[in-house]
C-alpha cells in the first residue's frame, strides 16, 4: 500500500467534530476525536490502554473520556485520570499516544505519522476555502475504494461524459484538448474551452446569455487533494488559462484520505465566488454535487470490487490517464522518502 505518512489528512469537517467522540481510522491507524470546551480538538489512539477497547465507545465527562469497559478516565492530553477503582492511585505513565491536529479551510487535519515532523506551514493551501469573498460548502462520504482510484477519477474529467451524462455531461469536454504539467509535487491537467456555449449552470451563475471561454482546471495536491478551478468569463472579458477571475469562478473541491488500504474517506465541497451570501444556493448546490458525485462513488466502488476480483490483470493507461498518472508518481516518491510532505 502506498501511504504518504508523514502529512496532513483531513479528519473531518468542522462540522463533524464536536463534544461527542469521533471514531475515524486514517491510514491504518484507529482514532478518536472530540472538541473540547475551548474549541480546540484533541485526537489519540481508539484504543483504552488497559484492555484495549475502543475508546470512542467511552462516556464524555467534561473535556475528558472515561472508558465503557472498566472505567479508565482518559484527559484530553491521553493521559490518565482516574483509576477504574477510584481509590487506586492515578499513574501518569498510563496513557494513549496523541496524534496532532490542526483547523484550517473548514476541515480538521491530523499527521498521524512523526509528530516532531508536523508542521502545520505544510497543510494544503485550500486558499478558496477559507478566503474573503468565498463561499464554501460541501460534504462526506465514505467509500469502499483505494484513494487512488478517486485520484485517477478526479484528474480525468472525460468521465463526466459517461458517468455524469444526466447532469454535468458537456460533449465539448471530448472535444477540447487537455494539457498536464507537473510542478514539484503538484500535477495539473488544464482544458480550455474558447468561445462555447455555457452550459445552463454556468449561464444562470454568470446572469447573462453570449459565448463564454469555459476552463477547468485541475490540481493534484500532495498527499492526496485535487482542487478543480472551474468557471466562465464571456468571451468580450478576455480570460486567459493564467487570469482568469473575469466571470464567475468555483473551485471543486475533493480531499481523500486513506482509510485503509481499500477504504477512504472522501470529503467534497465547492468554493465559489458567486452569490456568497445567497445560504439557499450553497444548500441547493450541496445537494446536487452530492448526487453528482454519488455517481462516482458507484463506478469507483465497482472498479475496486473488480481490481479485486481480476489479480491476473493490470491497470492500463491511456493519454487521458496521464495526470492520474502523474499524481501517482507523486505519490510513491514521497511515500519511498521520508521528508514531510504538503
Ligand atoms: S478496557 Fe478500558 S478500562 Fe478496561
Ligand atoms: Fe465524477
């Protein structure tokens, strides 16, 4: 399996984290969180240190867990607290090992891996996420599938022509040529689509009829994000691939992390630049990506089940394949070396 340790993973929403204990495993490794009075999150290993049941199963009391089997108090720092017989002296050497974690962009991040490593200068920039002028929102789902496939998935959008063909489907997304770099540990693939038609999404979010340039962009972020700059100008604005912020502009956003080595956790969203204040749109949107990308979770379940079931065969790659490509080189370099990763 080709994990990237030493990084930060979104551990779930800042929605999602609250008093209430959080059971989430990322890369392999079980954990519990929960947010404490002041807001900040504290996670450790789901694992009680004296038989071992799972300490999201526990009872909160305050800002610490107590464990559901014998009664072990756990603090938010992991260390012990109270006995299972109270009487009994607290150990301090009794204790579960913590992960850090950090708040940014809307999502909780965790590095599970060296902790004198984590940096918090190394999360990913999703700038769109949490900048002035932006709206962002999205959700979660869990899926049955190596993280790479949803990689792979993202830095081809030809699917969308078959996958999505009731819904963001456009013919001149086969038309229109694709071009991919590679930038350090960062892989674009970028499509330009001069003088179209936009779509009816694209024509109600820019409030006016006429021929748009259309662009979607998108970035492979190591360890495992792809953000998607997509949007409209019309063609009187003279965007370019470079500048592009004449029209209306989104970012898709998509954050994988590995659950197991045939798991993830997918977190979804969509920044945007347009009616920020309008809360009826964001929840209108939401819901509608959320059906879009079910239909990936369908086709990319499968494809797990299917790699599963054919060991004799091997994933082929053709031209469109190329940033999945990229973005897996990426991957196994940083996941041989040892250096901390974005
Ligand atoms: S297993 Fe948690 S107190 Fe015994
Ligand atoms: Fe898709």
């Amino acid at each position: 399996m080709t994990y990237i340790r030493n990084a930060w993973y979104v551990l779930g929403w800042d929605s999602e984290l609250d008093a209430k204990p959080l059971a989430r495993t990322i890369c392999g490794v079980p954990v519990v969180a929960w947010r404490k009075l002041d807001r900040s999150v504290v996670a450790m290993r789901d694992a009680c240190p004296h038989r071992m049941l799972p300490l999201s199963m526990g009872i909160k009391e305050g800002d610490s867990l107590r464990c559901r089997y014998h009664g072990l108090k756990i603090g938010g720092d992991g260390i012990a607290e109270e006995m299972p017989i109270k009487t009994d002296p607290v150990n301090r050497s009794i204790c579960v090992e913590t992960f850090v974690v950090a708040q940014r962009h809307r999502f909780v991040w965790i590095w599970v891996g060296d902790r004198a490593l984590a940096d918090q200068g190394l999360i990913p920039d999703l700038w769109p996420c949490s900048a002035a002028g932006w709206t962002f929102d999205g959700g979660y789902y869990p899926m049955q599938c190596d993280y790479r496939l949803v990689i792979d998935n993202l830095m081809d959008l030809t699917h969308e022509t078959y996958v999505h063909a009731g819904s963001i489907g456009q013919p001149e997304l086969m038309e229109t040529p694709i071009a991919t770099r590679v930038e350090g540990d960062r892989v674009f693939v970028t499509r330009w689509m001069a003088g179209i038609e936009p779509p009816p999404f694209w024509r109600n979010a820019l409030g006016q009829n006429g021929l748009v340039d259309r662009w979607q962009i998108c970035e492979f972020i190591a360890p495992s994000a792809v953000i998607i700059d997509v949007g409209v100008a019309p063609v009187t604005a003279g965007a370019t691939l470079d500048s592009h912020d004449q029209g209306v502009r989104g970012f898709v956003i998509d954050v994988m992390t590995p659950e197991t080595e045939t798991s993830t956790h997918y977190f979804w969203g969509m920044a945007r630049n347009f009616e920020v204040g309008d809360a009826g749109f964001t929840a209108r949107f939401k819901a509608q990506q959320g059906a879009v990308f079910l239909e990936d979770v369908e086709i990319l379940e499968a494809q797990q089940r299917s790699l599963h079931a054919n060991p004799g065969m091997k994933l082929r790659a053709y031209n469109i394949d190329e940033g999945g490509v990229r973005a897996r080189r990426v991957i196994e370099r940083l996941a041989a070396s040892s250096t901390p990763t974005r």
